[in-house]
C-alpha cells in the first residue's frame, strides 16, 4: 500500500519480525501553515544538530512519551542533503504504543511525517506578501521527528509497503482558531 507524494516519503517494511521506517523530509517546498502564514525550510536547515552527533528521536504523534527509536539507543539514523532530511529507523513493537502507531499506519490513518525542531537566533528570514507572510528557516535544532495524521508540510507524506506475512520556541493560536493546522510557529 502507498501513500503520498515524490515530494516526501515514510516508508516502512516489516522483515523477520523487525520493523524498518524509512522517511524523508524535503526542504525547499513551500506549505500553508495557516491562513497568510506559509512557511519552508531551507536546505540542511537542521545540520547543526546531525552533524554534531545530537540525540534526535523518532515519536508518535509529537510526544515524548511515544519513543518509537532514536539515535542514542541507536535505533535510527538521520542524514540529510540539499534535497531533504532522511530517516533510518527500527521500530520494536514489543511497546503499547508502537503497536498502536503500527496498526494505525497499517489502517492507513498515519500518514504524515513532521520535524519537531527550535528555530536559533537569526535562524529565520521573514518575508511579506501580497497574501500574507513567508518565513524561510535557514538555521534549527531538530529534536524529534513525528509520524502523524495530519502534517504541517504535507510534501512529507506516508509511503508504506509491509513485505512480512503476518533556545525559545513558542505555539500561537491565530486569534478564534484553535485548530492546530491554524498555528505559526515562532
């Protein structure tokens, strides 16, 4: 089964009881984050971070209390090129909820991929346009990386095949709007 667009892909394939997610995240796609607010993430924008060595994880749904891998456990790497950010991972399902994330993605219901990160100062280049603003992230800390529902940046959407048998960061809600589809990330 495969969702999602050449733009971005999460992949995973299920091989001799491991589970492997592969995902990439593209930079340079523009995305609506809200009305007016558009957002992209320039090219190795998260480098810092990776080629430092730092601790990034892979969750479920942006919490913490998910882990599904990450690079300390060494569980998952994370690479990326002027073209996008790239995952590795492998998924134990022996957790309540990488159970759950691996028989909501198999039903289809996850479908999206979504960086966590912390944009630094002078990281961003804020522009005004006709129809509202663009902010270009050039410079972030990457924390984490998502599965999820609904992506901010739907370029980075789902791809699966199951091959087995059996500094400050802040969330503002755009005023009346409590969606959060309807959020700028400052």
């Amino acid at each position: 089964m495969l969702w999602g667009s050449s733009h971005g892909a999460l992949e995973l394939r299920t091989e001799g009881g491991a589970t492997h997610l592969r995902a990439t995240f593209p930079y340079g796609v523009e995305t609506e984050l809200a009305e007016g607010r558009l957002e992209v993430v320039a090219p190795r924008a998260f480098a810092g971070r990776i080629e430092a060595g730092e601790d990034i994880h892979l969750l479920s749904g942006h919490d913490y209390n998910k882990p599904l891998a990450s690079r300390a456990a060494g569980t998952m790497q994370v690479s990326e090129t002027d073209q996008a950010l790239m995952i590795e991972a492998t998924i134990d399902g022996s957790t309540s909820w990488a159970r759950d994330f691996l028989a909501a993605h198999a039903a289809g219901l996850i479908r999206g991929l979504s960086p966590g990160f912390r944009v630094q100062n002078g990281g961003e280049r804020i522009e005004r346009r006709a129809k509202g603003l663009l902010r270009t992230v050039t410079a972030a800390a990457l924390f984490e990386v998502s599965a999820v529902t609904r992506p901010a940046y739907p370029a980075a959407q789902i791809e699966a095949r199951a091959w087995a048998v059996s500094e400050r960061s802040e969330v503002v809600s755009t005023p009346g709007q409590s969606h959060p589809l309807n959020r700028w990330r400052l």
